[in-house]
C-alpha cells in the first residue's frame, strides 16, 4: 500500500480485515506495525495499523518537526479520523499518544486497550536515563552491531534465560528499526512531557478499557498499569507476574484482546 499522506510527513498504513468496528493500533517506541499486526490477530472487523512518524515504513520528518508524544498523537488522530477508527489500541508509547488524544476528545473510542503503559501523569522516567544511550547508538553503529548490544546486556539476560527464542527475536526487531527517525523519537521522550498533565481529566472517559502490564519492568512499571487503571472510570487491570509472561501463550493473550474490542464477536 503506498504512504498515506500525514499531519507532518507520509505515513505508512495497512488495513486488514473488513466490516464493523474499525480498530487502530498503535505501536510503541523503536517498534513498528509489522510487530503490532499480530495483537490483532484475533480481533474482528477492520484493523488499521500504521507506523508512527520516523518508525517502520513511515517517513522521517526533520527532528525540529517533532517527535513527542504531541506529535504522536497527531499521527495516531490523523489516521484514526482518516479510516474512521472506533476503537483503539496503544502499546508504550502508542498508549501515551492515545491518552494524550483522550484528554481532549474523551468520547473519541467505544473501547480503548492499553498494552504495558509507560507513562500517565507522571514526569519521573526510567526512559530518560536509557533512551538517550540507545539513541546513540543507533547513530554510532551499524544496525548489526546494535542488536549484539542489546542482546548482550546484562538486563537481558534473565528474560533469555527464560525464554531463549527471544534473542531472535530481538535481532529482527532491531535490524528492521528505522536507524534516522527512532534516535530522534527516543531523545523528544526521554525529555518530553508525559503524555496527561492533569490525571483527574482521564476520568471523563467512560469508554470500557483494558490494562495489561507485567511486573518487573524498569520502563513499563506495573504501578503505572495499576493506577491508570484507577484513574479510567470503566477500566479492568490486567498483570503478568513477569516480563512479557503474557506472550508465552500468544494465541490466548491475542483471544484476549480481541474478545475485549469486539465483543459482539462471541455473541
């Protein structure tokens, strides 16, 4: 499909499946719609993925364009609006554009899902102390190269330990991330704002959620699933004991999401 023309910059957009509802998925940071596709897998009607500015596909507009959660969130809006999305998902920093979109329009989805919250409110973040490092690295090195530090890590090392195919894993994430855009989008969120000011806002929206997080994890903190769990009005919690444990089974955690965005399926 070719780039579709955005608030900034062209973007990357695939449709898959037909018919009512129309969900968006949105990814997260460093990631792209090639990873995100298979959230949907089990989720009916129209499904929209895209790549957010300077990820995947998409183009890579200058850094003073801006690549914040703002930003994000008006790659998200514009594609939402332009395919008539009624409801959404957003994983990471996806999650953030989706909330920040929220503030303003509360009403905008029938059913949100939020996969591993980074942030809400809170300005304190682990992000700021990493993503400027791996931003440049992947300035410095061959994509190659990267992948062998990351995998090489030692906080890397216990989820390999657990779970060895993830090395791979890794590796492809890494040799598929856009080497211009993803170092500028790390470096506006490791100083940019979080993605809501005023928490109590996110009480006006009445749209059922679902949260799913892991305990563990030093950039998706349980407790930022757990309190914006508290913080949306009509929103269920979801915590994995572990990093990524969710995925073990994929075929049930993406039942899992499914079911919740179009219920009407299982009717």
């Amino acid at each position: 499909m070719p780039l579709v023309d955005g608030p900034d910059c062209r973007l990357n957009v695939e449709v898959t499946g037909e018919g009512d509802p129309v969900t968006v998925f949105a990814h997260g940071i460093t990631s792209s719609l090639q990873e995100i596709a298979a959230f949907g897998w089990r989720t009916r009607g129209t499904r929209v993925m895209f790549d957010f500015r300077g990820h995947g596909l998409s183009e890579s507009p200058p850094a003073e364009t801006g690549y914040d959660t703002p930003c994000m969130r008006r790659d998200l809006e514009f594609v939402a609006d332009a395919y008539g999305a009624t409801r959404a998902l957003g994983v990471s920093m996806g999650g953030g554009a989706l909330l920040n979109l929220l503030v303003d329009r509360p009403d905008r989805f029938e059913r949100l899902v939020f996969f591993i919250p980074a942030r809400t409110d809170a300005n304190a973040s682990v992000a700021g102390e990493r993503y400027p490092e791996m931003a440049r690295l992947l300035e410095a090195m061959p994509l190659e190269k990267v992948a062998d530090v990351m995998i090489d890590a030692p906080e890397s090392q216990p989820l390999f330990a657990a779970r060895p195919a993830w090395r791979d894993l890794i590796r492809a994430r890494v040799l598929r991330m856009n080497a211009t855009g993803v170092p500028r989008a790390l470096r506006a969120f490791s100083a940019g704002r979080p993605p809501v000011t005023d928490a109590s806002i996110l009480g006006r929206i009445a749209a059922p959620a679902l949260v799913l997080g892991h305990e563990n994890d030093p950039i998706h903190p349980a407790e930022v699933a757990r309190r914006l769990g508290e913080l949306l009005p009509n929103a269920e919690v979801r915590i994995w004991p572990e990093p990524l444990g969710m995925l073990d089974d994929f075929s049930a955690f993406a039942e899992t999401i499914g079911l919740f965005l179009t219920p009407e399926a299982a009717a």
